[in-house]
C-alpha cells in the first residue's frame, strides 16, 4: 500500500502547529440565496471515477452546462486541466497520485462549501484515494456522490482519442492505468453510468436525478416532463371515482388548459393554479416553490360563486366537459378572482373590448386550484390530434431523427417566405456553429384565437404546402400543434411560448417582431413595444437553457423579386407588404408578388378568404 507522502514527506499530516480554523459569518442558507438564480443551498461534490477514455470530461462538462443554464451553479474540476496547474509538480507514481487525489478531495470540499455543485472528473484508481476524498466531504457534512463511469478496457481502447493506450501497449508509458497499473473500481458506488452503452444525455439525467432524490437540486432543475394522466391500470377505479363524485361544469377554453396541463407544457405544475402560485406567477412571473420556474401567464380555472359554495368543503371534484367526465382536482382551493387586478398584471390593461380580457371578465368570481388527475389523453376529433403530440412524444420524434439541436417557431399566422427565410437563416447558422442534425419545431398554436384568425385546419393546410413546396425542408421540420389558448398578452405570453417549447426538447426558440400583440381596442396603437418580446426573452428569468434567436426584419425585394432581410440602406429596394394588404389581396383573388408566398399555400389561403361572406352582407 502506497504511503501518503511525497518525496519521503507526510503530505497529508498538517505541518503547521500555529494554524487555527476561522469561521465565516455566510452560512450555507445564505450563501445559497445569493449564489445562483435558484434558491438554496446547492454546494456538494460529483465524482465521476474511472478509466482513461470512458467518457468522464465529456460527461462532466455536459452536466456542469446542464446545471448552469437552469441557474444551479457548478464546475468541473478535471484531471488534465488540474495537472496543469494546481498539481503540476506531481507525477505519475503511486505516492504521486495519491497525493494528486488528496488535493482534489480538499479543493472540491472548498467548491462544494462555497455552494458550488463540484464536478471532479478523474481516474482516481485507488479506492482508499476516493474514500479519502469522500470522508473530508463528511466530516464538514457536506454531500458526496460517487459515480462510477463504467466503461470496458476494451471500449476505451478503441475509443484511444488522445492516443495513450496505444503508447502504452507500445511501452512508451508506464504505469498506464488499466495496462500495467490496477483500477480499482468501486464496490458501493453512489451511480454507475455505462457510458460505453448511454448517450451523454442520458448519463448526465441520471446524474441529475441523483442530485434531486438527495435535494440537492429542485425538482424544476430535473429536465423531465410531469405528465397528469391516470395510469393505465388505475383507470376503472378512477372512472368510477369520477361518477361519485360532485362535479362543475367547464368551457372550451377551461378544457384546453387541462390539456396543457395534464401533457406536461406547464410542468412543475400539477393541477390549476393554487393561490400561492397565482401570487407568484402574478407577481414575479414564476414559479419559486421548487427552484426558479419561468411562468409568466396563469393557468387557473374560474367558477362561479354558486359552485363555490357547492363545492368548497369537497376533498374532489369531477371536471365535466360536453356532460362528459375528463378529469378530478384534488384537495381544491377556491380564492377570489380579482379580475381587473389580474388583467392589468398580465396584458397592461383591463379594457374589455381585448377578446382574452373579456372572457376573464365574463368568467366565474372565484378561482379553484388543485392537484389535477386526467384520465386520457385530450382529443378533439376534428382531424387533427394526429399534430397534438405531447412534450414526451416530440422529444422522442427529436432523440429518432438524430437531431442534436432543436429550435423551435411559434406561429399563429400562415407562414410566408419571410418567416420561412428567418427559419432557413437559423438553420444555418447552427451547422456553421458545429451543430450536425438541427431540426426545426414548428408549432402553431392550436388553442383559442379571436374570430378573425385563420382557422386551425386552414393554417395546418397552408403549412403543409409550404413543406410540399420545399420552402422548408420536410427532412428537418416537425409539424405539431401546441395546445395552449392565444391570449395576445404581448412579452408577457412570449415567455410562456418560449418556456412551453423548453419542454418539448427545444434549445433555441425563434421570436418574431411584435410576438403576441395586437392593437389597443380603441386606440388601435400597438399595445406593446413591437421590440420588446425579444429584449424580455434575453432576460427572462428560469429561461437560462433556451438560447433566444433575434428576430431579423425580412421585406419583399422588389430587385431580387423575392423576401429578403431588409437593408435600411436600399430602402426604396423593399416593399412591406402588411397583414391587411395580405388579406385583401387573398379576398380579391389576387396574387401577390412573385417569391412571396409559395404558390400552393398561398391559394390555400386565397381560397379561405374567398369562402367567407363578403364584407358588408
């Protein structure tokens, strides 16, 4: 057995006898609360042991860019990096590495105390090496995970990508770990990833897990969607629940929320808002119960006073939709619904000629919020619910096409060449940025709009046209329908837009000019900043993991008789054709300028618009 020293020195036995410990005045709980976006204490220490090549760095700089941007803070301290500079004086040998490993044990128990999640990457062969690292952790109650990167001899040969197994079968290094120098792998390791087997994904997700099930992150941090659906083998006893029990009446647009919640869009949320969060989604725009969630909009269900004295002491109530049974809240919670307060937080105003703001107006006096249990799936039977594909499906559709990059455009409108231009441009930048497979998530919204929106069956039809057409590239774009009502709540909806997609697997998100706006009822002036759901989504808070792609002006070149990105310098070269010129020339049977509109999306569209009454009859 190897001593703990170093050129015939105890390294590990303090030399200094006028050394005393001091005590900082930061506790943990306050150096939690100021370091990070995500409140609380977070700091212990990730060691990932194993050979040389099983796939350790990659996986820890996976994780640390996993936590970083969902606000956790974190860092890698890796074996290399950590030879170069802290440990450059030691070599190779038993007694070297020994004392290699003590340092690190030391400096992640700093990191970890700091409130750093520390990621020590290293081969680490010796298990007394590693128990040392982890009793230091323990002795300051500090949290220790080791994580055995199990990756075969022979895998981490083939792999070789710094050459080293090589050299070392040739004889040109020595006492190469896992030639001729023993690992020693963990007998009672904390995880074991078979990295020879797992994507990187799926090794830093079960790390994440790790890190949740001993509340050392919230549960917001764990990238997984929180579906509501009742399991398949629970649904006789809970269909015959939902018949004893009292039940409220709901709408179209109460409907459609269970939807996207009991999907998982709206996740951590498990059921219609409760007061709590109201309070904080009304006030911060987020979730704050269980680490930082991005929540901009409400998600709450009105009743009426009448059902709120019916049903306030009830522990369940049976959502009924059509005079059919759908889903249970549990444990519900009725509080006021302080209607003009609440449309001024979320649109600005509370002018009820805004279509979104009257219904709030129309709606119950009372909010209910609880845990929600749905028994199925959510269909509409209206040809379409083949496009409603869940966050959980979409990601799986992303994982089978290979894609290693997802952004994501939404839409309310029928797309023309200009927006098809904007998606073409990400497209290309994210190959130029190294990215292989992007695939593009486009996504219209599939829940309420106002009257004078093109319907959603039109729109779905115009979109497949401009695939057919090759206007977008069928190979890399996934057509699906979100869920969520329209609200034209400007850079306060764009969030909740942005954040939806987060759980459909997306890492970029395309905002367009003026997103979620509308004209002021009377006024008729645009209710927000057309600039401003860019520059919101830069700062979102809880949005840290999705990478925002700016919105790029594109206008008619009337010289290059296509769209194109506007250039202020050749202004009188661009023509601006409007919403309104679009429509009227569609009404009229027109066409518009040639490179505009592909042409079978475009007589989708004119044909819509020609069906409908003439103004004025």
């Amino acid at each position: 057995m190897a001593s703990n020293s170093f050129n015939g020195k105890n390294l590990g036995a303090i030399k200094a006898t006028n050394v005393f410990e001091q005590k900082g005045l930061v506790t943990r709980t306050k150096r939690g609360q100021v370091l990070g976006s995500r409140g609380g204490f977070r700091g212990c220490t990730v060691w990932l042991t194993g050979l040389s090549g099983a796939g350790k760095t990659t996986i820890s700089f996976a994780l640390e860019e996993y936590l970083c941007f969902r606000g956790i803070p974190a860092y890698v301290l890796d074996g290399d990096n950590v030879r170069t500079g802290l440990n450059k004086n030691l070599g190779f040998s038993p007694e070297d590495r020994e004392e290699n490993i003590r340092r690190i044990g030391e400096v992640s128990k700093l990191f970890a105390d700091g409130g750093i999640v520390c990621i020590s990457s290293f081969i680490s062969p010796f298990k007394k090496d590693r128990q040392q690292a982890k009793t230091v952790h323990e002795k300051n109650n500090l949290p220790f995970f080791e994580c055995f990167v199990n990756t075969s001899l022979e895998t981490c040969e083939k792999r070789d990508v710094k050459g080293l197994y090589k050299k070392a079968r040739e004889g040109k290094i020595k006492g190469f770990t896992g030639i001729d120098s023993a690992y020693e792998p963990p007998e009672k390791p904390d995880l074991v990833l078979r990295a020879g087997e797992w994507s990187v994904d799926k090794c830093v997700s079960e790390i994440v897990k790790l890190l949740q099930k001993n509340e050392v992150i919230p549960l917001s941090a764990v990238n997984e969607v929180i579906e509501l659906f009742v399991p398949e083998d629970k649904k006789e006893q809970f269909s015959k629940e939902m018949d004893s029990l009292p039940y409220v009446e709901i709408n179209k647009l109460d409907m459609q929320w269970v939807q996207v919640l009991s999907e998982g869009w709206a996740t951590p949320l498990r059921g219609f808002m409760r007061e709590r969060e109201f309070l904080q989604c009304q006030h911060f725009g987020a979730l704050l119960d269980e680490g930082l969630t991005n929540q901009s909009i409400p998600i709450v269900l009105p009743v009426s006073k009448i059902d709120k004295d019916r049903l306030e002491k009830q522990p369940a109530i049976c959502l009924m939709y059509e005079s059919k049974r759908y889903a249970v809240l549990r444990n519900p919670e009725f509080f006021p619904h302080r209607k003009e307060e609440r449309c001024s937080r979320q649109w600005g105003t509370s002018n009820p000629g805004h279509p979104h703001i009257k219904m709030v107006m129309d709606s119950g006096d009372w909010l209910v919020g609880g845990d929600l249990e749905v028994l199925e799936r959510i269909t509409w039977n209206d040809g379409l619910d083949d496009y409603r594909k869940t966050p959980n499906e979409l990601r799986t559709v992303f994982q089978d096409k290979g894609a290693d990059a997802v952004f994501a455009f939404q839409l309310r409108n029928p797309i023309h060449n200009g927006h098809a231009l904007l998606m073409q441009d990400t497209h290309t930048k994210l190959i130029d940025r190294g990215y292989k497979n992007p695939m593009l998530l486009l996504h219209p919204l599939g829940g309420w709009t106002k009257a004078d929106d093109v319907p959603l069956h039109i729109r779905i039809k115009q979109h497949h046209a401009v695939m057919e057409e090759k206007v977008l590239d069928p190979n890399n774009t996934v057509l699906a329908i979100f869920p969520s009502p329209m609200m034209y709540a400007g850079p306060t909806e764009v969030q909740w837009h942005a954040k939806a997609r987060v759980a459909a697997g997306a890492n970029f998100y395309i905002v367009g000019r003026d997103p979620a706006g509308m004209p002021h009822p009377e006024s008729k002036k645009d209710l927000y900043d057309a600039t401003h759901g860019r520059r919101v989504l830069s700062m979102a808070p809880g949005l840290q993991q999705l990478e925002i792609v700016p919105f790029k002006v594109a206008a008619y070149n009337k010289k290059k008789r296509q769209m194109d990105f506007y250039d202020e310098e050749k202004h009188e070269d661009y023509e601006f054709i409007s919403g309104t010129k679009m429509r009227r020339l569609a009404r009229n049977g027109e066409t518009p300028p040639h490179g505009f509109m592909a042409p079978k999306a475009w007589k989708i569209l004119s044909d819509y618009y020609q069906s409908l009454p003439k103004e004025g009859n």
